[in-house]
C-alpha cells in the first residue's frame, strides 16, 4: 500500500561554518589574556618639564638594561609639571616601592666631569634606582639632578662637619694616598649650629680604612710653599684642582683602640693637613714675652721653637699701653706640651718649673727670620743667651695671669746697633791729624833719601857686600871639614868595622851571663840551702 504522506526530518540550525570565528575568538581572547597577564605596571613619574622626552621612543633603564618605555605624557592640573606615563617591565615589578628614584639622563658638563654623551646619539633616556625594599608606590618625583650615588654600589656613608663650603660640591672626589676611593654625595646648611653638613660614600673594600680616629681635610684649589726645599706646590689632582677634592689619613693604631667607623659616623672637616696636625693638639698654656724692637713679619700662628723644633704658636700681637711707659709689644704665646712628649705631656707645672730652669741658665726669646723673601718671624727659644752678658734670671716674672719669658734683640737689631758702633767709631777718628803727621813722615823720609845721597852711602854697602864674599869663602871651608868629620864617624860605625865587631861579641858575652844567673836563681828558687850544704845524692838523683 502505498504511503502518500510526506517523510520530515530535522535538520540542525548550526552550521559547521561557524566553527572558524569560534575559534579565532578563543585565539584572539586567550592572546588578550596572555598579553594582559604579561603586560607590566604602568606608573606615572612627575618631571618639571619633558624635554628630550618622546611618547613611544624614550626608555627606562637600569643599569643599561631597557625596563619601561614611555607611553604618555600630560600636563599637570596647575600646567607647573609635567607627568609622564611609563609603562613597566613586569620583571622589575618587585623593584617598584617609595624608595624608587627616577631621573632623566641628558649631556652635563660640570666641574665634576662629563656625563651623558651617549644620549647625543641615542636620545635621552630616564634611569632607574631601585633603592631599598619599601611600600609598593605608582607615582613618583622624578629627581632634578642624577644622584652620585646608586643604591647597588658597595661601599659606606659618613658624614663631615666643616665651617664652610669651600669649591666643594656634589661629585668632588675623596683621596686616600692620592687614590680616588670615594666622592661627595651631598652637602646642606645646618642653620642652627652654623655649619655645613657634608656626605661623602667610600666605595668598597676602602671604607675598612675609616676608623674613629680617621682625620680628614680639603685638598681643593692650588697650595705654594716657599722652604728651605724650595718652591713646593700642594694639590692632589687636576680634578681636585678644579671641583675641589677631600683626602683623609688614618694614625697608626698601635694599641687597638680604635674601631671600625660605622655607617653615618660624624667627623671634623679640617681646612688643610697642617690643621690636622693642630686639631690632634687637645691643650697648650700661654706665656708672654715683651720686645722693644719692631716685630713687622710676625703674624698670628707663626711658630715658636725649641732648637729647631716646633713647641708652640703665636696667639697675640699688640701693644699694651698699661703695662708701661715704654710702650713695648706683648706678644702672646702658646706652648703646647703634647709637641715636646706625645706619650707623656708635662703638666703646666712641671712647663713652668722647666722654664725657670731654662731661663735661670740663659734662656732668651729670639725673634728670628722665617723666610727672606717675605720677611716672616719666628720665636726661638735660644738656651744660653745671656750667659756671656751675665744677665740671667733666678725666676720668671709675673704679669697679670701669665708669666713673663724674656726676651733678647733680634738678629737685625744686634747687626744695626753693631754698624752704629762702627759708624762712631770711624766717625771719632781724627783724620786731620792722621794726614798731617802722615804728610810730615813722607818729608822726612824724603829728606833721609837725599842725605843718604849726599853721604855715598851706596858705596859703602858695595864694600860691605865684598866683604861679606870673603867669609862665605872661610864659612865653605869649616862646611868641608865638617864633612870629613862626618864620614869618619860613618866609617866607625859601618856594619864590617871594628868597633862594630867588638860590640857584638860584647853583647854576646852579656847574653850569656844573663843565661848563667837565671839558672842559678832558678836553683836557689828549688834548693835554698844548696848554696851553703851543696846538693845531696838524692837532689842530683832526682835531676838526673
């Protein structure tokens, strides 16, 4: 039987077509995904100005590895800075807290040196400082000026107390042994205590050199010295030269008393290394001496020695119209004790007792030259001055609260009163009367040649000469008999003479009789009694 009814059969909406765009949807969204899970923090990075700065083009680096890359840059809201938006490296994620700095790197000439040239090609760029681990931040103060110091370089920070500046400045370098160790990272103005504060960074392993008792001073600009060496120049190096430099020394710690210094440790910047010498003096006692004579070339610090050697300085020079009428010039010193024993400096008594000897036995202050080509002063102690001049002293005097060393002329003042006395003395001589009785010696002796003239007196002494011929004929005969005599005396003592014969055989014969007399002491010695009883049987047995 035949089935005229029509056969339905579903057929399904989807068509197999669509399974392409599925696909490529999935692709697409899990490419999305994976570059939104790859893709870096974006943060924002506040400059005052954007100069040099180009959207997709200018970099993040640190340490010359490319970790950002700019991707916008906007205005602030008052148009006073500008924000650049960077975004990350997810890597460096962790590296991203507060203590984050961000600069940009440009060309800077300074007296530090040059920085940047490779940006002249490349562009500038904006560097990195990850700093220590902090709080997680997005927003940063881009820094004015790069830093000297990066958080990853080894190496210890102190700091420096100084009165003043000077040429130093961010970047300076710090010397050890004309070594460049460390540099200047940063100086402020202490309003309060009226000084200058100073960072400086000792790179690795040099910082173990800084101990407490670590000395350092400037070394900026160009130091001349005039001495007894000649003209000696004082500078550590050009670039010190020019942006100024600090050098620091460390005495030797013989006892161990002295430890490492620790991070952030405070230290006293002196001017020069004279001054350390000075600073490392803690107490000096002032005497004071008077001088009648000028003291043009004496200044403040001029030094005051000991044969030859430094035991103090000048603190004051001037006139002390109260002490006197004379008007002399006090002129204040210090001794300092620790210049003439280190180890055992003497007290202020034992200095004064020791001064009162000196001075009882002669001792005077001296002023003396320092340099000729300036004419600078200096105080000698000269001992045993005024021995000769008997003008020693049983004790010091006494002044107000110092006491009084005293004091002698000083060299110039000994040499002009000298050509003084000179000066008078020649000035005293009569010189009138010197020329007349010199005028009247040349008329007499004029006046003696022409009688000697008169008188033939030149053929009396050629008479007198031939005389004198004939002698020395009789004195050359007495000379060769005098000779003969000579040669006999020879004769008789020559080696094969006679009389030389007869002395050997008597010296001979005393050799022998001084042999025969020591044996017989030499027996008597034995045999005291021999000499009255003879020797016995058994006394010549025991010889034999």
């Amino acid at each position: 039987m035949n089935d005229n009814h029509p056969h339905l059969t579903r057929v399904s909406n989807v068509s197999p077509i669509w399974i392409v765009p599925v696909l490529a949807l999935l692709i697409a969204g899990w490419l999305a995904l994976r570059a939104w899970q790859e893709r870096g923090p974006e943060i924002q990075i506040i400059f005052d100005d954007a100069a040099g700065i180009t959207v997709g083009k200018t970099q993040v680096k640190f340490r010359d590895v490319t970790v950002g890359e700019v991707i916008d840059t906007r205005l602030s809201s008052n148009f006073q800075k500008v924000s650049v938006f960077v975004e990350m490296d997810p890597q460096v994620t962790p590296l991203l807290s507060e203590n984050t700095r961000f600069w940009v790197v440009a060309p800077r000439i300074s007296l530090g040196g040059v920085s940047g040239l490779d940006t002249l090609l490349s562009g500038v760029y904006i560097e990195m400082d990850p700093g220590e681990p902090g709080a997680r931040e997005r927003r940063f103060e881009g820094l004015t000026e790069p830093p000297s110091l990066r958080s990853y370089q080894q190496g210890t920070q102190y700091t420096l107390l100084s009165e003043q500046l000077g040429s130093l400045d961010i970047g300076s370098p710090v010397y050890h042994r004309q070594v460049p160790v460390g540099e200047v990272t940063r100086y402020r103005l202490l309003p309060d205590a009226g000084r200058v504060e100073i960072r400086i960074f000792i790179e690795s392993p040099y910082d173990q050199l800084i101990k407490t008792n670590t000395n350092f001073w400037n070394v900026s600009g160009f130091g001349v010295e005039l001495g007894a060496d000649g003209i000696v120049a004082n500078v550590e190096s050009f670039a010190s030269l020019l942006s100024g430099g600090l050098a620091f020394s460390t005495p030797l710690d013989i006892d161990g008393d002295h430890a490492l210094a620790e991070a952030g440790s405070q230290f006293h910047l002196f001017d020069d290394r004279e001054a350390v010498v000075e600073g490392a003096l803690t107490y000096s006692y002032p005497y004071l001496m008077r001088f009648s004579s000028s003291v043009r070339g004496l200044a403040l610090g001029a030094p005051v020695e000991f044969r030859g050697i430094q035991v103090g300085k000048v603190e004051h020079v001037g006139l002390d119209a109260g002490i006197s009428s004379d008007r002399e010039i006090d002129v204040v010193i210090s001794i300092q004790p620790e210049r003439i024993n280190p180890d055992e400096a003497p007290t202020l008594a034992e200095l004064n007792e020791l001064f009162a000897t000196l001075v009882s036995e002669g001792m005077r202050a001296q002023l003396k030259t320092r340099s000729y080509l300036t004419g600078a002063l200096y105080v000698d102690l000269v001992p045993k001055q005024a021995r000769a001049n008997a003008e020693k002293l049983q004790s010091l005097a006494q002044h107000g609260d110092y006491l009084v060393l005293p004091t002698a002329d000083s060299e110039y003042s000994r040499i002009a009163r000298r050509l003084g006395d000179i000066a008078q003395n020649i000035a005293e001589l009569p010189f009138d009367t010197i020329g007349k009785n010199l005028d009247n010696s040349l008329r007499g002796v004029a006046t003696l040649m022409r009688d000697l003239n008169k008188a033939k007196v030149v053929d009396d002494i050629d008479q007198l000469l031939s005389g004198l011929n004939g002698s020395a004929e009789s004195l050359e005969l007495a000379i060769d008999g005098m000779r003969g005599t000579i040669q006999s005396i020879d004769s008789a003592v020559a080696p094969d003479s006679a009389l030389q014969h007869r002395l050997t055989e008597m010296l001979e014969d005393v050799s022998d009789a001084a042999k025969s007399l020591e044996t017989l002491t030499d027996e008597l010695a034995r045999y005291p009694d021999a000499l009255l009883r003879g020797k016995s049987a058994s006394q010549e047995n025991r010889e034999k």
